[in-house]
C-alpha cells in the first residue's frame, strides 16, 4: 500500500454520542490511504473504547490512538501534530459530519494550487452547496474569503495544513494562545507564511448542539475590529488586544470542555 500523504487530527472530549457519526462518515471518504489520529482528551464516558471499535476493520486508514491528559482542546491539538508524520494534516471536530469527498477535495486543491497556499478551507453548511439555501451561504463565504484573503472565515471543524507550515507557524501551543478562537490565531500566524484557497465544493456540517456561545466566542464589536483591522496590525489585536479582553472576561481554552447543552 502507498505510504499517505494525508493524516487527520480529532481531538475529543466525552464525545460518545457524537463521535460514532463523525467516524462513520470518515469511514465514508473516497481518499485513501490516511492516518487517522485520535485524541483522547481524558474523557469518562468510553469515548476511546468507541474509536476503537468502530475503526477496528477499517481498510486503508491507519489510526493512532493518543491520550492527552492536560485539560483544553489547544493541548490535544498539540498533542496530535507532534504525531503528524505526511506532508499535509486536516483537524476535523468530533461532533462534524464530512461528505465522502472531503479529503479528496481538499488534497485537489492543494494539487492545483502553488506552493504559496499553506491551507485550505471548508465552508460549514447544512448540506451540499448546489441546494438552496447551503448555495447562497458557499457563494457568500466564498466573496468574503476573497475580499478578505488574509483573515479566518472558518473554524477548527474545516482547517487543513501543509504540515511544514503549521509547524513553522509554531503549530497550536498553549503558551503563545491559552484562550478560545484558536482557529483564528493559528490562521494569523499561517498568513505570514503564504494563504489559503476556499472551494465551492469543500463544507462540512458541524452540530449546532451549543446555543449560548458566549463563554466561548467574541463580541461583535470584536468581530468587525477584526475585520477592520489591517493584517500588518493584527498581532496587536491577537496579542495585545484581543488577549487581554479574553483573560478579563476568562474566555479560557477550558471553557470549550462546558458541555452547557447536557
């Protein structure tokens, strides 16, 4: 069998009754083959006994089963790159359903692309672009994503790396981010390093199980500074501004472990 090129990150956290549909639906993918690296973030529920399980005869997907036990998805995230053996990584969120051709997606674009791309993202839908209202919020996300080429428009649930970039990025680490939108404060240290491509056919369907999400997101006022704010300055937003209002307001990592919908 080809070596792969390809190696996926979950992280998780007491995710038994989310992680079964995750994992079938990566079971699903029309890429192989890839490494699949499962991060137990010290759960109590027979998370890791379900991974095991289900990935028992899987057929060109080899998994990696780790254990973090410091608490905070940042620590399993960091935990899973050190693992990272191919070129390129995707870090998929336990509780997402991919479509079958997602990898596969993900690594054409790359293929088309020039050394510059470090990353590509997936949009997060309801269904398959090409119905409805799922096409009008991909055609959206996709003017943004060009109109604002070197900010986030897509959280951890959809994000894949060259895997030398992210680890000349600094990779994911507690000391230089401790607090929630992760995703986005890797995106502004990847951007220094090259860009990112959206595809119209690249989405994903996350859960929408969490409807408070104030403990673990930013303010409005925020947000639009975000996207006001020149790239040449968002360091100073990252790491003077936003840090400080995220540690007054304790919009920890650890706030992400609050399952507020139990």
């Amino acid at each position: 069998m080809t070596a792969p090129s390809w190696s996926v990150v979950i992280p998780y956290f007491n995710e038994r009754d989310y992680l079964p549909a995750t994992l079938e639906s990566l079971l699903a993918q029309s890429f192989r083959p890839f490494t699949l690296i499962l991060v137990d973030n010290a759960s109590s529920d027979g998370s890791a006994e379900i991974c095991k399980e289900l990935l028992r005869n899987a057929v060109g997907i080899t998994p990696i089963y780790l254990h973090e036990p410091r608490p905070g998805k940042i620590n399993a995230l960091e935990c899973g790159l050190a693992r990272v053996e191919t070129a390129f990584v995707s870090f998929c969120d336990a509780d997402t359903y991919y479509p079958p051709h997602y990898l596969t997606r993900c690594a054409e674009v790359f293929a088309a692309s020039t050394p510059d791309v470090v990353a590509v993202m997936a949009s997060n839908l309801t269904g398959p672009p090409t119905h409805g209202l799922a096409m009008k919020r991909q055609v959206k996300t996709m003017a943004v994503a060009r109109l604002l080429s070197k900010q986030a428009h897509t959280g951890g649930f959809g994000q894949t790396f060259r895997t030398d970039a992210l680890r000349r990025a600094g990779g994911f680490s507690m000391a230089r981010w401790p607090y929630v939108l992760e995703d986005h404060e890797i995106m502004q240290r990847i951007f220094k390093l090259g860009t990112s491509r959206y595809d119209f056919d690249l989405w994903c369907t996350p859960s929408n199980r969490r409807s408070d999400r104030t403990s673990v997101n930013w303010t409005l006022g925020e947000q639009v500074l975000y996207h006001l704010t020149p790239f040449a300055l968002k360091d100073w937003f990252f790491y003077s501004f936003l840090a400080r209002r995220f540690a007054a307001r304790k919009l920890s990592q650890l706030n992400l472990r609050e399952k507020t919908w139990t």
